[in-house]
C-alpha cells in the first residue's frame, strides 16, 4: 500500500479520536486501534513514513505514533 494511502487512513481515524474529551486516552485508544485493526505491513509501512519524514500527517496522528509506538508495532 502507498503512504500516501496509509496517512490518509490514519488522519481519518485521528479525527475521530480527537473527538474525544481527554486527549492522553485519545492517543492511547488510537495507538490500539491501529494495532488491533491493521496488518502488520501496514503498521510496518506507517512506521517507516514516520521514520522518512512523516509528511501528511495531522498532529493527532504524529502524537499518536511518537507516544505509543511500542503498542502499534
């Protein structure tokens, strides 16, 4: 799958745990969500973008990935 694909899927699930009122839980149950629901080459290519550049990306995704990067992988 392109990056470009993967950042755009991880920003849609970002606005929706943003919506969330405390924002460190927010980060936490989409770290999991990820997890849970993507394949491992899909976290593995995510990753990589992140390590690249990360470009695309919505601060509630970055945040996401840089907090909790050990429970995505």
């Amino acid at each position: 799958m392109h990056a470009e694909n993967l950042v755009r899927m991880v920003n849609q699930i970002g606005t929706f745990f943003e919506a969330m009122p405390d924002r460190a839980a927010a980060l936490e149950e989409m770290a999991q969500h990820l997890r849970r629901f993507w394949e491992p080459r899909m976290r593995e290519q995510l990753l990589a973008h992140v390590d690249a550049s990360g470009e695309g990306l919505t601060n509630m995704a970055a945040e996401a990935i840089a907090r909790h990067r050990a429970k995505i992988m």
